[in-house]
C-alpha cells in the first residue's frame, strides 16, 4: 500500500507539472483546455499524447530561419527591402492603396517585401500545372530548387525526376527537399536514382521512430520550385499523377486545385524559404549570393504585378498566414471568395468572417461536399450553422475533392498557397501563400470561383437547421477534438 500510494503521490506531482507546461506553453485558449482535459481525464496516455503532438515548436523555434551572419549586411538587406517596397507603394494602384495594412502587416513581421514588376500566370489543375513546369525546367541555367509535401512515384513524378536528372547531368545545380512523411514512397528507389545522378536531396525533419508521431505533426506542407532565382512555381498541387484529370491516368475522382507561376522579383522571398529549409534539412551553410538573388534590373521587364509572399511554421514569432488572412478579410469592404478543402477555424477567423457578412459584405465559402477525411468532414460541418445565421453563403463542390487554397478580396487582392484554413495550417505546419495586389489576376480568380460554383451545392439555412440530433451531436463531438486536428 506505500508503495501505491507513493506511486499515486508521484503521479499526481507529474501530472501538476504537464497541466503548468501545458498552460505556460499553448498559445490558444481552447487548445490549452483540450490539451488539459486529455492529459487530466486520460490517465499516462493523455500526458504522452501533449508531448506527443501538443508541444508549442512556435515556442522553441523548430530551427533558425537565419541564413546571414553578417548584421551589418542584414541591416542593409532589410533597408533594401524596405526601399523595394516603397518604391512599389508609389507605383501600386487602387488593389495595395486599399490594402496597404496587409502590405505593412508581412512587411513589418517577416521582412517580407512587396515587389513590383512580377508576371504571374493562374495555373487552374495539375493539367495546366505541369507543362508549365516542364516547359520552366527544360529552360533552367544554373539552379533547380525544388521543395514539395507529397511527390509520388508515378508517372508524373518519373517524368520531373528524369527532366532533374538531365538538368543535374548538364551541370545545372539541382536541390530537391522532399517531407519524410508525405512524400515516404520515394525512399525506397527514387531518391536513391536522383543521388546517384548528383541531385542533391534531402528529407524534411527525418522521421525516426521514436520521435515518429511528434515527427509526423510538424510537416513541410510547402510546394516552392525556383528557377534561376527568377520563376518560381507555388500552390497547392503536389507533384502527383491524382492531380491531372485526363483520360487514362486512372484516377476515378476529379481533382479541383490551384497553382501560380511567378517570374520577376517575387520569387526572392520563395528562394529565401527554400535556402532556410535547405540549410535545416542538409545541415549545409548556404549563402544568400547574385546567383541565388539576381539584380532587379535582370528580370524581364514583361509584368506589372505587385505580389509579397506570406508564410509561417514553427520557426515563426507570429501565425503570419493566420495574421494575413485575417487582414485581408478586415480590409475588404464589398465581397470575400474563399475556397479551402479543411476548413476549421479558430474564434478569430470565425468571427471576422461573422463580421464581414453581418457588416453587408459578400461572403461566400466554397469546401468539398465530401472530404477525405470523415473527422474534418464532421468537424467542419459544425462551424456552418454558425455562419449561415450570420449571411455566409457555403457551397459544398459536388465534382470531386476541391482542394485548391485561394481568397479574392474585392477583386482587388488574390491570395493563392500551401495554407488550409485550419489550426494545423496556421499552428504545425510550414506553409506559403503568394499575395497578389492586381484586380486583372484577382478578377480572373474570382471567375474561376464562380465557374467552381456551376458544380457545387448551396446550402441552404433552413434545411440545415434541420438536420437530426443525431447529426449535430456528432459534429459538435467532432468539434470538441478540432483544435488537435
């Protein structure tokens, strides 16, 4: 019976020391009670759980994004910044004048700068996506940076591996960081064959087994190619046969997504995210040079667009592409277009959202009809009656799996990346989104938006209010677990 009862005094003593690191370390609210809960009603199983997924790495700094050691040219690279940016205020019409808090917001938090002269391409499916990469890759110099979440070994993913390979073979430098969980299939034969060629590749944060499932919670979600410093390719198709619906490549689901080719000064911060997660990944010292950042004057002078780029993990001080979009939703005064695949959102989200619609603005939100997740699925279903009673207008896309990340604001700002609208996009994972300030681009988004919405649902007030009981107390019990999604 002592030996019990020293055993229970220990526990206890244990359980009171997680309950203060969970509360001192957890920055939301309502992660930190869900954390509690588990860790107090879940005895031994709970604390593993916290320690498993719940540590905040925001907190501790995944790794150092910090790629110059030199302060002084750090203090002249961010007074560069600052002079791009002005210069491209002074420039910008109507799209960054009406939007300038969002411009100041990624300016302010992550040096990220805003950059004239871009010309973007709206990538619409993988159909769309990859001859345009192909084309881009067949026509690079002197450096293939490639960083991807999933790339599968199929058809698609043989054909880019064998364009790096002969790129690589004609001395062209070629990086390749792949997510050790996402893209798993690749260790068994394809990195092997890109080695041997003189790809260099590397896996995102190496899942070994005894780390494995805190390993698996902190993900490189990024899809980053740069070219030469000067194209660069970002959004939310993964290199997979799945996203390209053509005849005959077997894929019984129709794969709805988005992706944007940028060539011009925009690309900078793109390649200032792969030589950071280059340096973490390989353990190498890679330094910013011309080569990797070419002079403005080198671009072709063939685009107008103005684009920053928002991102964040981690390794961040703030959720900047939680920040951002939040920004984005504040500044708009007439219509939001948001498409996201997983949508559970935070109190902050879900009541700037609120705010927008009840205000008199155009809200609509386009999520798949089925997701592939039952969980999410259920989760998210228990945010929409919330929503609705406040004027947004949801449309569930019946085609196949929408899974494309985009928001128009006002026709005036286009948003496409990496980042669903949920905890673990804004909190564990490491993301990217391109923010483009020009009403032609935002506007040919919004009617692919709109052209989205031909194959999807409305869903209707009434009738969803009338779902079974049933029904709604599985959602809500879904809910109740959404922060640790």
């Amino acid at each position: 019976m002592d030996w019990l009862l020293l055993a229970q005094i220990v526990y206890v003593l244990i359980l009171i020391v997680v309950c203060g690191k969970i509360i001192y370390d957890t920055r939301s609210n309502v992660k930190t009670l869900a954390y509690l809960l588990v860790a107090i009603f879940i005895p031994i199983i709970g604390m593993l759980f916290y320690f498993t997924i719940g540590i905040n790495y925001r907190k501790h700094k995944m790794y150092s994004k910090k790629i110059l050691d030199d302060n002084d040219l750090a203090k002249h690279l961010k007074e560069d910044i600052l002079q791009i940016s002005e210069k491209a205020f002074a420039k910008g019409g109507s799209a960054v004048r009406d939007n300038k808090e969002l411009a100041v917001l990624l300016l302010s938090d992550i040096n990220s700068a805003l950059t004239e002269g871009n010309h973007v391409k709206l990538l619409v499916n993988g159909e769309k996506k990859f001859p345009e990469v192909i084309s881009a890759l067949k026509e690079a110099k002197h450096h293939i940076h490639i960083e991807y979440y999933i790339y599968d070994d199929d058809t698609i993913g043989r054909e880019i591996e064998q364009l790096l390979i002969q790129k690589a073979k004609e001395g062209v430098d070629v990086r390749f960081i792949y997510d050790d969980f996402g893209s798993r299939s690749l260790r068994k034969g394809m990195v092997g064959r890109l080695e041997e060629a003189g790809v260099k590749s590397f896996p995102f944060y190496r899942i070994r087994f005894i780390a494995l499932a805190n390993r698996i919670n902190y993900r490189n979600h990024r899809k980053i190619i740069v070219i030469d410093g000067q194209t660069a390719f970002i959004g939310g198709i993964n290199v997979s046969d799945k996203y390209i619906n053509q005849n005959g490549n077997g894929n019984t689901l129709f794969w709805r997504d988005t992706h944007l080719r940028i060539d011009g000064p925009g690309v900078y911060y793109l390649q200032y995210l792969f030589l950071c997660d280059w340096n973490f990944c390989a353990g190498s010292r890679l330094k910013p040079d011309t080569s990797f950042f070419p002079s403005m004057d080198s671009f072709p002078k063939k685009g107008k667009k103005l684009v920053q780029i928002a991102a964040s993990g981690p390794d961040s001080d703030m959720p900047t592409i939680l920040f951002s979009l939040l920004q984005a939703i504040n500044l708009a005064e007439e219509e939001i277009l948001i498409t996201t695949p997983y949508f559970i959102p935070g109190e902050s989200l879900m009541d700037a959202l609120c705010i927008a619609s009840l205000g008199g603005l155009s809200v609509k939100l386009l999520v798949p009809g089925v997701s592939d997740s039952k969980l999410v699925n259920a989760a998210s279903s228990s945010y929409y009656e919330e929503l609705l009673h406040a004027g947004v207008e949801i449309y569930l896309y019946q085609k196949g799996f929408v899974h494309a990340k985009t928001l128009v604001a006002d026709r005036k700002v286009a948003i496409i990346g990496t980042a669903n609208m949920d905890t673990r996009s804004f909190d564990l994972n490491f993301e990217v989104n391109a923010v483009v300030y020009d009403e032609e681009l935002a506007n040919e988004l919004a009617d692919v938006f709109y052209d989205d919405l031909k194959d999807a649902e409305k869903i209707e007030k009434e009738s969803w209010n009338q779902r079974g009981r049933i029904k709604k107390l599985s959602e809500r019990t879904a809910r109740l677990v959404s922060p640790l999604l």
